[in-house]
C-alpha cells in the first residue's frame, strides 16, 4: 500500500507562509493498495490537488473510493472540486457514517446548492453512489475495511483498510473518552489496563497497524479549555497507539493556529514520548505531499468487531428513557434525542425510572448521575439485577470524571460517560454509536 498525504489542516484551510511546510489544506489522504484500488480518506481542500494527480495521469477511467469520517466542513469541501467526478466514465463511491442528520447525498447535495455552488451534486456526469455505513467489515474493491464510531460531536467513523496483510487506520476527528487514560493500580502501557471502555476499543481498533493516521490537535496544554471539541492531544495519540502495538503514526489534523515551527515541537515532544515509552513507535506529523510506502512483514491479523453491529439504526424508532430531575434539563436532552428520531420518555427520578422500565424496556437509557432518591449508580445496578434489563445500555451524564468514579460507574454497569458539560450534538452521536453496538434483545 501507498499512502498519500494532501491534506493535513483541521477546521479551515490555512495557507501563507507560516505552514508552507506542514501544509494549509484541510483533510484528505489518498491511499493505493496494491491491487490498484484507490481509497480517499476525506475530502477537504486537500482534494482539490488529488483530484487534478489523478486527471494528469491520463487514466482511461478512475474509479474513487472516497471514506469520509464525519460531514464537518474541513472534511467534504473539496468534493464539488474533485474534478474526476465532472467526467463521465469515471465513478465514485461516497462512504460515510450512517445516522447523521440526512443521509449521505442529502448532506453532500447540500453544500452544492445553487446558492454555494454554481454545479448541482446531480448534474456530474460521473457515476456516484453513497453507502451509509454503521460499524462493521465492509469489502471496499479488494481491501478488506472495518469502521468503528470515533469520538466526535458529530456522528464519526474510523476506517481500518487491510489489504495483502497490511493495516492502515484513520482516525481523524476524535478525542479520549476519559481524562484519565489508565487503570489505578494496572500496569499503564497496556491495552488492557486502559480504564474507559471507549478509549480501549479505540486502542484494539489499531492493534498491530502498520500505519495509523491520528487527528493530534492539540497538545496536552491546550486542551483543557478545548475539551469536547472532538480532537486529541499528540500525548493521547501516541500512549494508545503504542500501546496497541502500532508501528508507524503520522499526526494530522493540525490546528489552524499552529505554524510550522510549531507543529516541528509538537512532532518532537511526541518522538520523545515514543521513545520513552519504548515500544519502537515511530511517530511523524503529516505535512502535505508526505508518501509513505508500507512495506511487507508478517502479515497482520484481520481485525474482528468485539460486538456484532447492527445494520440500520436509522429506520427502526429505538425507544429511549431520559432520566434527569432537572426539568430543563431533561426537556433539552428529550428534544435533542427526539429530533434524531428516537422515541423518548422521560422520568424525573431513580423510582419513576425503574417504575417505567418494568412497563416497557427501552432500548437505551440516558441517566443523570445525580437525580434525586436514588443516585445513577443505583439506578444502574437495578437494572442490571434484573434479567429483563440487563443488557440495556446505560449512558451516564456526569460531572465525576475521576478515576475512582468512572471505575464505580463500569463496575455498576455503566455502558459509557458523557462528561459535563456537553454539547447535545455530541450527546447524540454517543447514543447513536452506543446503540449501533448493542445487541437487540
Ligand atoms: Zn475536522
Ligand atoms: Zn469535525
């Protein structure tokens, strides 16, 4: 496989002279396996210069294969400036999460109304189809790709393309489910001692790659005030990576802040942490035109979902139990989860809840932490007790995000932690994801 690099920015495109070499270009990558199948890795700003490569080697027909994470901006505008789609002959395959706001061609058509755009999505001559993915191994022309949902505001994939025993990942936008990446007590640089279910899926989804391309926004400084946002400190990028076992990761996703000179430090102190933690990973910062080759070793296993995933979630008005006893906040979280089409119910206490579960077993219970009569870990463990609930899951909202707390939390059979304060996108997409890999009773 060859792995390309064309867009390495997040957020907005920023070029002048402080990024000439680390790049302005927002998110785009473009990875060949060597059967000659061609995968896009978004399709920022980036895209624009790919897609005149591709036109200039005079390809008879080029077939695309274009995986986007997420529909934020800095990760579908260079589509209506991807030029091979204004060919006919040519195709490209849209991949992206499924269970976003509007589906695939809704969102990309969007951007392309008249009123931004002088070309509408359905006038390009090109063939293009859209495939809505939730979690899963798909067959992408002959590479072999798992997705897993990433942590993100908005409803975000993460892409593992194997090909001829070699693992590539992307994982651009994305940010720790816990502060606290270890288990107290466990021995830390093992997958097996990372403390948040979350964050060690995360690290088993790039076991053994040979490459993994990480969204590192941030240093560990900044993103304190930036937490929830949806991007990751190079420090978390490189303790998971070579924990699992990863061989190379480039950092992407660069903030329009940061200049060279600093993304140079970053790139730095984040060989320095790889170096100290000893696990021969090798680390770099993307910058544009940067191509990698990944050469042949012993074949890497094929990855295998832990959980069965579900394959339309859109579709089947999942019912959801809020439970929260504060009225404003609960009629914010109901609307929020009633717009994304679920069918929701609300109780204002511990009792009322449990009242209401024995009624009808939701699919997936919101649950405050702090509610009166009965704290969310009670709340939880009642669930679990009984043998009808006890595979529902349980997202807990929470301002606890010390360790000892989230560990009570899983023991009591917390299924995942929304952190306090949250934006009810980001709410949204957690539910989402957390349904998409429960097992339907
Ligand atoms: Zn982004
Ligand atoms: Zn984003």
């Amino acid at each position: 496989m060859r792995v390309r690099f064309w867009g390495t920015r997040g957020s907005i495109a920023t070029p002048g002279p402080g990024t000439t070499h680390f790049g302005g270009n927002t998110s785009c990558v473009e990875l060949t396996t060597s059967d000659g199948d061609l995968l896009i890795f978004d399709c920022g700003t980036g895209a624009h210069r790919l897609a005149a490569k591709l036109i200039a080697e005079g390809k008879s027909q080029i077939k695309a294969n274009i995986l986007l994470g997420h529909t934020h901006w800095d990760h579908i505008q260079g589509f209506p400036f991807f030029s091979p789609a204004f060919v006919k002959g040519n195709s490209a395959a849209i991949y992206g999460p499924e269970g976003s706001h509007g589906s695939l061609h809704d969102v990309l058509s969007g951007q392309m109304e008249f009123t931004y755009f002088p070309v509408e999505l359905s006038q390009l001559p090109a063939a293009i189809t859209y495939h809505d993915l939730a979690e899963g191994i798909h067959a992408i022309g002959s590479a072999r790709v798992a997705t897993q949902f990433i942590n993100h505001p908005a409803l975000t994939l993460g892409y593992r393309v194997e090909s001829n025993g070699k693992a590539v990942v992307y994982l651009v936008d994305h940010e720790p489910f816990s502060d606290e990446l270890w288990r107290a007590g466990a021995e830390p640089g093992r997958i097996e001692s990372i403390l948040h279910d979350g964050d060690r899926r995360h690290a088993q989804f790039m076991v053994d790659a040979d490459l993994v391309i990480h969204d590192a926004q941030y240093t560990p400084e900044e993103y304190g005030p930036k937490k929830s946002w949806g991007h990751s400190t190079y420090a978390y990028a490189v303790q998971l990576a070579s924990a699992a076992g990863v061989r190379h990761l480039v950092l992407t996703h660069h903030d329009p802040d940061h200049d060279d000179h600093f993304i140079a430090d970053i790139e730095r102190r984040a060989r320095d942490l790889a170096r100290d933690l000893g696990k021969g990973l090798d680390v770099s910062c993307a910058y544009e035109g940067c191509e990698l080759v990944i050469e042949r070793r012993t074949s890497v296993r094929p990855f295998e979902t832990a959980d069965p995933f579900q394959a339309s979630l859109a579709q089947s008005h999942l019912h959801i139990l809020v439970v929260d006893d504060e009225a404003e906040a609960l009629k914010a979280v109901a609307r929020a989860l009633g717009e994304g089409s679920y069918v929701v119910r609300t109780a204002p206490s511990g009792p009322d809840a449990l009242r209401m579960i024995s009624e009808q077993i939701p699919d997936l219970v919101v649950l405050d932490y702090t509610i009166a009569g009965m704290d969310g870990f009670e709340v939880t463990r009642a669930i679990r007790a009984n043998s009808e609930t006890k595979d529902v899951p349980v997202v807990m909202l929470t301002a606890l995000t010390d360790e000892p707390s989230i560990r009570k939390g899983f023991e009591a059979g917390v299924t995942d932690y929304v952190t306090k304060p949250f934006s009810l996108p980001q709410l949204l997409a957690r539910v989402h994801a957390c349904l998409a890999r429960t097992k339907r009773r």
